[in-house]
C-alpha cells in the first residue's frame, strides 16, 4: 500500500469534522534523551537499530500464524466521556477543541454563506452544553470522571478465552494520551486517577486463562489530536498531556514529543513484557532513528526473554520484514502471500450510548474470510465506561466461542490453500475500511483452508438449504494436489454423501446441522490414487 500524505490524511480528518487537579502528584519524563544508536551494550545484543539487523527476526512466528484471532479492548476516560453523547465520539479530544473547521492548507476558518463563522463540531457542542465550554472543563477535567467500578480482569478474562480467542490485551494508550497502567513516565495514568492498574491486572488475569497478551499503541496521533486544545484550556503545565504547543498544520513532533512516546513504550514492554505490540497509524511520521530504537529494544527483550514477540503496523510505519500489516476494518479481495491482519470492531471503537452492534453471524464470517485469504483478526471489545461488558458483546463472544468450538479445527493452526474460495459475493477493491460495503454471504460462498497437504476444509458461508456444489473441485480443474478419500461435516456424526466429476464436488444436504453460523466440510485427501467416486463416509 503506498503511503498517504499527511496533509492528505490530515485535510480529510478536518472537513469531515463538521485539569487534572493542580494538586495531582506530578510525574516528569527527561526530555534528553538521546537515541544513539548501539548504546548501552545494544551492540553486543543480537538485533541493532537499523532495519537490515531488524529485519532478521521471524516477524510472523509460527504462534501467532496459527492463532487466527485475538481481543482488545478500547476504553478509559473517552468512554465516559461519551455518555449522554449522541452519536458520540472515539476522537472525542479532537473533536472537543473544534469549535469550527479549519482549512489544513491555509489554517483559516472554513465558512459558508449560512454559518460564515465556522462549523462547530456536535461533540463541542453537545460538551458545552453538557460541562460548560472546553476553555473552563476540557478534557483533562473529564479524566477524573472515569470510574472503573465495574472492572473485573478475571470475568473479561474468561470471556475472552470463552470466545475462541488465542491472544487478548488492552489498548495500553490511545490517541488521548491517557496511560491504561501504573506509570512512572506520566502522571497521566489509570492507577493515579483509579487506583487501579488495569494493563496488570489483565495481563494476569488473561496469561491465567492460557492465552498470549497485546498492548496496543495510538499515541503517536496525540501530536494532532490536542493541536487545537491551546486555543481553549492547554497550558504550559498540562503540555505532557496535550503536547507542546503547535499550531494544527505543523506537522512535525518535538523532541519532548518523540522523547515521551518512546519511554511510554519502553516502560510497557518492561514492566509487561507484552507478547504482541500493535501500532495505529501516524507512527510513519515520527523520525525513522526512534522507530529502529523501540523495534531493536523490543525484539532484544523478546529473545531475553524467550518470546517470539510481534510488531504489527499499519501504512508505512515499519518495514514489512519487521511486522505484520494490519487493515483496520478491511482486508484484502485475494490471498496475500505474506500473513497479515486486520482491526476491526462489532460497532463504534469506544462506548457509545445506545450502541448497534453486528449480528455474531457477521462476524464469524469476515473471520472465515481474514483466515482463508492468510490473515488474522483482532476484534475490538469495547466496555462500559465503569468496565463491564455490555451483554450484546457478551452474547457475540459467546456465539463464536461455540461455533469455534465445532469448527476450529477448519480455523486454527491452518494456512491458506491454492484458491481462497468461490461464490458470488466478493470484496470490490480490497484494502483499509472495505467493511463499509455490505457484504451479506450466502450458501453459495465457500472459503478454503488447509493442514498439510492431506487435510482441506471448505467453510460453507450459511446454513444451506439444498444440496451442495463445490465447482472449485471439479475433476477437470486438477487443483488437488492427491484424490478425496472421505467428507466429514464438522460437529456432525451424521455420514456425508459426496460424489465428484466434472462438474464439482456435490455433496448432499444433511439431514441436521451442528450449527447456525457456517458449516465447516473436512475433506481428506491421499496422494497417488484414483478419484473418489463418491460413497458415504462411515465416521466409525
């Protein structure tokens, strides 16, 4: 994917968009920090700070290949900044200091002839009306509003792991600045303001249950994010959390700015030895000397440790030998050669009041579709601003959980076959943020996965209502590599009948299904034979 402008991406952010207390115990970072590279014996550890050394690493170690999915969290202040907010807001501090829109090219206030004075955002508006205006209540003095009454890391824990999912974690920091764990770099973080280290809690409580842990990394768009908090409630002393001052159109970070987004990582990866470490964008523009620096200090800690750690990206943030690219609610219309992964959410990023959320349906078949084109998925979980889960989202995670439970075995640990699939419903395009086509799959979309090169499954998109015609199987296609030896129905002891010529692999419709969601066919195959011609598979 070729990168994009930032003043593009920038541009398109702005038209769309149509205090701590003082006596809080103040933290401070040292802002000279040098980043040299090899300093501190790094030379004598096994990857240096250049992407030749870096790129040696198994960037998609063979775990997190067979993982297929994992669990994240967005939550903190935002989510209650958003009560009573309609529709609320993931950018919620962004939007709160946009009281007009402005031109990126020029700074100047966009008009119109009916409102020449500019567009305020509904989330300033509504803010206004609901705390008063952001110069006397911004988004330091909702920080004390959030309340974690409702958290607990073993239930989020066990649901997690009840989902099917392999890996889960928080997003340790997001655009907002505000650290989700006990840090001694800002005084802006959960356990000051809580009592409470909820990146510690979950990485017990989920490292319990078996599975791998993920932080997650938004925090190099803050330098955009707060650019317009200056005209309202910033200062000098709450620049750690609203930057440096700037103007909206400078581009380039301070070295108080690169100093800090660097130590917030280190301080994660030391105290939590995360498994996984996944960027949202914006990373592509921080000076290339800091990148290098946390990649060769992470990869060095995960081999100190004995972890086969990962880095994922989006855009150009690293090169694709240290990484796993990431679509943030996309995915690409083919099978991609080298193993990728994708963000997405059953509804908006963070809480929302009156939330809509995705049938569990849905979900489980953009999963069938990541993992037959060789990706991953990371879904988002966002809880209630006090912490619990809402219980759509527990009822979601409960659905895949079961069906995985039938069907995992066409899911885990597999790899992409020769052909990702066939049927009438595909992607157009392909990319970042397909998900806002409608897509809708029916029994005649099929996806493919494989185990070696004995074991194929063919994931039937939904519940069929008549017989079943693989045309990818034809005989006269010759993409098999051995003949079918039998067809087994996952989660069903009842016998397939199948046969297969020219046409396709036909199989007959079961008198039962051991699921509502897609139906996962196993076909094994043995080299060095005849075509089956057909039979009924006795599973005894």
């Amino acid at each position: 994917m070729k990168k994009t402008s930032l003043t593009f991406a920038v541009s398109a952010l702005i038209f769309t968009l149509s205090g701590c207390n003082k006596e809080q115990a103040t933290k401070e970072v040292s802002h000279n920090t040098q980043v040299a590279p090899a300093a501190n014996g790094l030379a004598q550890s096994p990857y240096t700070e250049d992407w030749e050394s870096l790129g040696k690493i198994n960037e998609q170690p063979d775990w997190f290949q067979d993982a297929k999915l994992g669990i994240y969290t967005h939550w903190g202040p935002i989510a209650t900044a958003n009560i009573d907010m309609k529709p609320g807001a993931g950018w919620y501090g962004l939007n709160l200091y946009m009281d007009q829109v402005y031109d990126w090219k020029t700074g100047q206030i966009r008009t119109n002839e009916k409102n020449p004075t500019g567009f305020p955002s509904s989330i300033f508006k509504q803010h206004t009306n609901k705390y008063g205006h952001p110069a006397e209540f911004g988004y330091k003095d909702i920080i004390p509003l959030f309340k974690p009454t409702g958290f607990n890391a073993q239930e989020w824990a066990e649901l997690f792991k009840a989902s099917g999912a392999k890996f889960a974690g928080p997003v340790a920091m997001h655009h907002d600045n505000f650290a989700m764990w006990d840090s001694n770099v800002t005084r802006w973080n959960v356990k000051d303001f809580t009592g409470i280290d909820v990146t510690g809690e979950l990485k017990t409580s989920i490292e319990g249950q078996g599975l791998k842990f993920l932080t997650s990394f938004h925090h190099a768009f803050t330098w955009v994010y707060y650019a317009n908090a200056y005209k309202f409630d910033a200062t000098v002393e709450t620049a750690d959390l609203y930057t440096d001052q700037h103007q909206l159109t400078d581009f380039k970070p301070s070295k108080r700015f690169h100093d800090e987004w660097y130590a917030k990582l280190k301080e994660v990866v030391d105290n939590y030895q995360p498994d996984v470490v996944w960027f949202d964008w914006w990373v592509e523009e921080l000076d290339e000397a800091y990148r290098k620096k946390f990649i060769a200090y992470y990869f060095n800690k995960g081999k100190e440790w004995g972890k086969d750690v990962v880095i994922s990206y989006k855009n150009t943030s690293f090169p694709e030998t240290v990484g796993v690219h990431d679509y943030e609610r996309g995915r690409p219309n083919q099978i991609k050669d080298k193993f990728w992964m994708t963000d997405t959410s059953p509804g908006a990023w963070f809480f929302r009041q009156d939330a809509k959320f995705v049938t569990p349906n849905e979900i489980i078949d953009i999963l069938i579709d990541i993992v037959a084109k060789n990706g991953l998925m990371l879904l988002n979980v966002p809880p209630n601003p006090d912490g619990s889960i809402p219980p759509e989202m527990k009822d979601m995670l409960h659905q895949m959980g079961d069906w995985l439970a039938i069907n995992g075995e066409g899911i885990y640990e597999t790899r992409p076959w020769r052909v990702f699939g066939e049927g009438p419903t595909r992607i157009r395009g392909g990319g970042h943020k397909i998900e806002k086509q409608k897509i809708v799959y029916t029994e005649k979309d099929i996806r493919f996965t494989k185990k070696g090169d004995d074991t194929l499954f063919a994931l039937v998109m939904d519940a069929p209502t008549e017989d079943l015609l693989i045309e990818t199987l034809s005989t006269n296609l010759s993409v098999l590599i051995g003949n079918i030896q039998s067809v087994t129905l996952l989660g069903s002891n009842e016998p397939v009948k199948w046969s297969i010529d020219g046409k396709g692999l036909h199989i007959e419709k079961p008198q039962t299904i051991p699921s509502q969601f897609a139906l996962v066919y196993k076909i094994s195959l043995v080299k060095d034979a005849e075509w089956g011609i057909g039979g009924e598979d006795d599973p005894t």
